[in-house]
C-alpha cells in the first residue's frame, strides 16, 4: 500500500472519530462551560468590555524587566490571529456553509468568559523560570488548583505534542499550499524558508519570541484589516444577503450551501471546531502566553485575553467570510475541501486586482509563521513543567522545525485532521480543571471588583481566594 493510501486511510478514520468526539461531546463541553462561567461571573465578557479595551491600551509598559502584559497579549493573537482566520474560515464554510460563522460567533460570545477564565487562572498559578520570566498554564492550575499531578502530566504532553507537531504542520501547510498555488513555487522549497527561519528565532528563546509578535501580529491583523475593510466597502450592497445567508444557513434552512449531509449539522460541527481553533478560548493554549505577563492583578491578564475572542472571532472571521462569500470566490457546487487554503487569498485577488497576489502571500507568510513562533511559546511552556532541562528544550524546537517542514509537503485534510484530534484531548482536560475551579476565578474577579476604578493590585492575604498559593510570586 502507497504512502498516500495509507495517509488517506488515515485522514478518513480520524475524521470520523473527530466527528462523533465533536459532536456529543467537545460542543456540549465547550458551550456549556463557557455558559456556566458567564452565570458565575455575572456575564464578565459583558460588564467588563470597556475595561478589556482600556487594559490593553495601558498594559505596554510597567513589565518591570519581564514580559509586558500587551507582548502576552501579542503572543496570544500570533495563534489566535492567523491560519484559523483565512484557511479555518474557508474550511468552515466549505463544509458548513455561511452558517458556521453563526455558530463560530456563539462560541465567541460564551468563550469570552471562558477565555478571561483559564487567563486569570495562568496568572495567579504562575511560576518563575530559571531567566527571570514566568510561565504557567493549565498544566500549573491543574497540579496546583487541582492538586493533580499525573492529570497535569498528561495535559503538558498532550500540549507538547499540540504545539511541536501538529500546529507548526497546519501552518507551514497553509503557507506552502498558498504561495505554491500563487507562484508556482514547490512547497518543499518554502517548506525549507520556513523552517530555516524559525530556526533562527527559536533559538533566541521566548523573550525574542515575545519581542518578534509584538511587531508582527499587530501589524499584520491591521493589514488585513484594512484590505478586509476595502473590499467590504467595494461590496457594501451584499450587506443584507450575506448575514441573511448566515442566519438560514445555520438552523438548515438552504440546504443547497452544504453538498451532503444535514446543513445544520454541518453548520454546527463545523463553526464549533473551526471557531475553536481560531479564537482558542477554551483550548488552554492562551493561557501559557496570558501566564508570562508581568501585572498587577491576575484579572487584568485575564480582561485583556478575553478581548482577544471577541477580535479574533466577531471581527476578522467575519471579515474572512463576507470575503469568500461575496466575491464569487467560493462556489459551493465545485470546491473541495483542498480549495480552502486559497480561496480567501483567490477572493481579495479577485477584488483588487492580481498585484495583491505578492502582498497577500507575504500576509498569509506571517499569519503562519507568528503562529509558529507562538505555538513553541506554548510547548515550551509545557515542556519546561514537565522537564527543566536545557538539552530536551533544544531537541525540541528540533522537532518543531522538523515537523514545520513536514507540514508543508502533507495534504490540507490531513494535518488539519491530525490538529483537530489533538485539540479535543488538550481542550477536554482543560474544561474540566476550569470548570472545578471556577471559585478561585469568581474570588479574584470580586477582589478586582471591591478595587473599583483604582489600580487593582492583588494581595493574596487581603483576597478572599479559596486556597493557598503554592509559591510566592504574589
């Protein structure tokens, strides 16, 4: 049997698997938590907008040496902001129809409280590293919090192998896939650009990491942004029939959007699992980044994170699929799963003219390659609380340029397969722990609360918080 077989076999079996996992039960787990934490924090996501807005505006500086509390934030939108919102998006709609984007929008809306949830909880578990920064994580909170040791090692593994294998393939793929399709170039050849270059910044380690997405994620979510903004003005009568489009799509009623299968399943299956992966909440990947700011108070992080959804989901995935849907770019009668990775970059083409094919791929180009560079961020993490050992920490960004390389010679469906199995085991156990620990995130969020409009600064003996801290950074 041939290598693709076998791939192709493979690609079919994990698909279905996903299917049945997602379907009875990563969507329960994910609304419902994010459900219960916006009834336990008196809807956060709601009360507390403005304050996310202004966090952030005023979290540049004040690191104190460390991490600043925007460069965690950058860290996290690296992920957050990339692959998931251009290829994720396509992939979505392709499979669902226009109504994944209503799905996606509600897991959004939920997975706010649970994004300022697991971000809070990074932050008042933390730990120092051996360079003076900190790190934390779920795999922190749940050892700590939980008090679980073997349920934290197999979360930090689960990461591990999240973030070295399976995330740097679902980048380099997009990548490869977009400029092979735009200018011929064989993805073997950009696969070894890719590597080589994260090579060169891997091995500066997490304060070059963090310094790196400072500049490039703000600046390519602007850009975006703005040839986002240029077509949706250009188009601006398609308005109405495209949110028309969403809404019908997502309760099944035009069948015609999805070639087989139920409409609405597809729209919810697909919405749910493509909005997971774009705006993470819940996933237990941000936290390792909200985890390395140096604040205040934990809920400042956990604000400031929690804004990162909302961006990420309600406003540039909404961009993506006015894009692919009303620029002709995405027929659902003749495109194949495979098509995902350029029709968005096919649509803005279409619009602007064939010149924007350069400036796109450099976009797409970044998109990835910050993801990259921020999925290390997060496997390092994991790693150095499974291991504090600098040998094992070379090997592995080994591995993650590796498989960066890898990545970008597989098929599309594959490695996004492989993405998503590897997503519901790190994003399952990470439900559960916030989920039982749910009274540390309502004690802190009080104490930022009683605070009111002054600098809230946190002080473990004059917050009520349900338990002891388990070392003293606070």
């Amino acid at each position: 049997m041939a290598v693709d077989d076998v791939i192709q076999d493979m690609t079919t079996w994990l698909s279905s698997v996903n299917d049945w996992l997602y379907t009875w039960i990563m969507i329960c787990a994910l609304v419902g938590t994010g459900l219960y934490l916006t009834v336990r924090t008196r809807a956060v996501q709601l009360r507390h907008f403005t304050g996310m807005a202004r966090n952030l505006v005023h979290s540049r500086s004040g690191a104190r040496g460390g991490i600043s509390s925007f460069q965690a934030f950058a860290m996290g939108m690296s992920t957050r902001i990339g692959i998931g919102n251009i290829t994720g998006i396509a992939l979505a709609m392709i499979l669902g129809g226009p109504g994944s984007l209503f799905w996606m929008w509600i897991v959004a809306l939920v997975g706010m409280a649970t994004a300022f949830s697991e971000a809070t909880l990074a932050q008042i578990f933390k730990f120092r590293h051996n360079d003076g920064s900190f790190r934390g994580g779920p795999a922190s909170y749940i050892m700590d919090g939980l008090k679980s040791r073997k349920l934290a090692v197999v979360f930090a593994s689960a990461m591990v192998f999240c973030m070295f294998v399976a995330m740097p393939m679902v980048q380099a793929n997009t990548i490869s896939h977009v400029i092979s399709s735009a200018h011929g170039v064989e993805p073997w050849v950009i696969g070894l650009i890719i590597s080589g270059l994260t090579a060169l910044v891997l091995f500066g380690g997490v304060r070059r990491v963090a310094q790196a997405t400072e500049i490039i994620a703000p600046l390519m979510a602007l850009f975006y942004l703005v040839v986002a903004l240029i077509i949706i003005c250009l188009n601006i009568g398609a308005i109405p029939q495209f949110f028309a489009d969403i809404f019908a799509s997502a309760f099944g009623l035009r069948e015609t959007f999805v070639g087989t299968g139920s409409a609405f399943v597809a729209a919810l299956l697909n919405g749910t699992r493509r909005g997971l992966f774009s705006n993470e909440a819940g996933m237990g990947t941000s936290p390792n980044a909200a985890a390395t700011a140096t604040v205040d108070h934990p809920v400042q992080q956990g604000l400031i994170q929690a804004f990162g959804v909302f961006l990420d989901t309600v406003v540039i995935c909404t961009a993506t699929g006015f894009i692919v849907s009303t620029t002709g770019a995405l027929d659902y009668s003749s495109v194949t799963a495979e098509d995902a990775a350029h029709i968005t970059t096919d649509a803005i083409t279409a619009t602007l003219g064939s010149w924007m094919a350069w400036p796109v791929s450099i976009m797409i180009f970044f998109f990835g390659f910050s993801s990259i560079l921020g999925a290390y961020a997060y496997g390092e993490a994991n790693l150095v609380f499974l291991k504090k050992s600098r040998p094992l920490e070379l090997i592995s960004r080994a591995v993650l340029v590796v498989f960066s390389f890898i990545g970008s010679i597989m098929a599309l469906t594959f490695v996004w397969t492989v993405m998503d199995t590897a997503m519901f085991v790190v994003t399952l156990l990470n439900l559960v722990a916030i989920w039982a620990l749910a009274p540390w995130i309502v004690a802190l969020l009080r104490d930022y609360e009683r605070q009111g409009r002054s600098p809230a600064v946190f002080r473990a003996d004059q917050a009520e918080i349900p338990g002891e801290l388990p070392s003293d950074v606070w």
